[in-house]
C-alpha cells in the first residue's frame, strides 16, 4: 500500500484538509493516508521544512510527502516534484522542499507543468487541491515525475543555518517551537556539548529574555517549572520548561537570536 503524508499550515479544523484528502482517494482510493501536520504557523515555511525535515526519514520507501505552507499560491512561483533517497516531496518552490530532501539525498527536481495531472479548474488560491494533491496521488499510483514535469536544475533554497561557537559563547536562533512550547534551536546539540557539561549551570539570552538554566539531558530531571536547555531527539539544542511553555513564559518567537555562555566559567 502507498502512503501519502500532508502537511500544511490549514489548521487542524479546516476542511481544506478533508478536501485534499478527497481529491487524493477519488485518483488512489486505496492510498495510505498520514497527516504530518495542519499545526504549522501560518505562512510560516522554515518552520514548515522543518518539521517535514524531522519526519521525512522515518518514513518508508516510495513514501510521497505532499507540503503545502505556501503564502506564494496563485503568483509565479512554480510547483515542484523532489526524488530525494527513495521518497517523492510535492509542493511550492519557496524552499519549503529543501531540508527534508537534503537530508534523504536529494536526486532530481522537477517543475509539474502537464496539466493532464491537475485538477480540470485549478483556483489561483488553492495549488493544494488543484495541483499538488492529485500530482502526489498519481505519483502514488506510478506515474513517474518525468510524465509530470520536467527535470530543473533552479529552485528556491532554504538553510536553517547553523549555531556558531565562539570562545565560550554559543550564537543560534530559534527555527521551530512545538507544541509544548519548547524552542528549538539551530545549535548542534554536540555544539553545546563543547561548551558546558550535562547539568551546568548556563546564561542565555534569547530574545529580549534573560535566564540561568542547567543543560539537562531529559525534561523529567528539571523540578516543574523550571527553565532548562536539553539536547532534542531532533538533535538540535532547546530551551525548555518542565510541563510549562518556555516561549510563552519568555516571549520567544520564531527567528529569535540566542546567545548561551557558561553562568560560572571556572565550572564548564
């Protein structure tokens, strides 16, 4: 059985979900489908690549992967079919793509243009619908990108960058905030690791926020409440608070630069 997986920026309560979701059935009606996320903030498409940058390897071969966070619908901007690894990602050339086809070993990219895989109508305002739903659905059912669109070799990029070390002071910002509230960061978990031991004592600044924490190795270690740094399953280092939101207790936003030094230098 194929899968498909969706991830947009629709809200969980949206029906523009549900409508995908029927157009992909009516073409592969017995497609596997899973929802990676309809929480990404809105217009938001690093925090999109994200996300789809930490699910995608965990899926399997001939997985497609249809990304809809797309504040570009209906300009120019082109719609994209990636072969990274042995999975297919459909969606909008504004980088959103990128990461996660990096990561699974990008091969080819391809501009959708034959119309003979699109929805009859397509609206200037819904691509999720009109083109990039029944494109990953037939690409599910077979169809090879070369029949869909042709091979590009420019498209838009998209980094989320990396922490810097310098002397002993860490530079990051934050890419992602999750459900719980915790800030994720772009610093390299063994990055902090370089910096200060497993529960010392650090200085972070993030945003207009200014806090001491410990760098702990898991949530249930800090007593409720407290404001912590730990190294996510992601890999990447976060700003965390035992059974609390950290961004809502900061007022940590997306974007936010962060600098982290040891509290007490003699101890790291």
């Amino acid at each position: 059985m194929s899968i498909i997986t969706l991830l947009t920026d629709f809200g969980a309560g949206s029906d523009y979900v549900a409508v995908m979701k029927g157009v992909i059935l009516n073409i592969a009606p017995d497609v596997r489908l899973i929802d990676l996320s309809h929480g990404v903030p809105r217009h938001e498409i690093r925090a999109g690549a994200f996300l789809l940058w930490s699910a995608a390897p965990y899926f399997p071969q001939g997985t497609v992967h249809i990304a809809v966070v797309d504040p570009g619908v209906g300009t120019e901007r082109q719609g994209l079919i990636i072969e990274a690894g042995a999975q297919l990602l459909v969606g909008p050339d504004n980088g959103l793509l990128i990461p996660a086809a990096g990561r699974l070993g990008l091969k080819a990219v391809y501009g959708i243009h034959n119309g003979k895989y699109m929805l009859p109508h397509v609206s200037a305002t819904f691509h999720g619908r009109d083109i990039f739903a029944p494109v990953g659905a037939h690409l599910a059912c077979g169809i090879s990108p070369e029949e869909i669109g042709r091979k590009i070799d420019e498209w838009v990029g998209l980094s989320f960058g990396r922490g810097q070390l310098k002397g002993d002071r860490l530079g990051g910002e934050v890419i992602y905030i999750d459900g719980f509230g915790n800030a994720i960061t772009n610093i390299p978990g063994e990055m902090a690791l370089e910096v200060a031991a497993w529960g010392r004592e650090l200085e972070v600044n993030a945003g207009a926020a200014r806090a001491r924490v410990r760098l702990l190795r898991a949530y249930g270690l800090a007593g409720e409440g407290e404001l912590i740094l730990l190294i996510g399953s992601h890999g990447n280092l976060e700003l965390a608070i035992n059974r609390g939101s950290a961004a809502e207790n900061l007022g940590i936003k997306l974007g936010d630069e962060l600098e982290i030094r040891c509290a007490k230098r003699d101890e790291c």
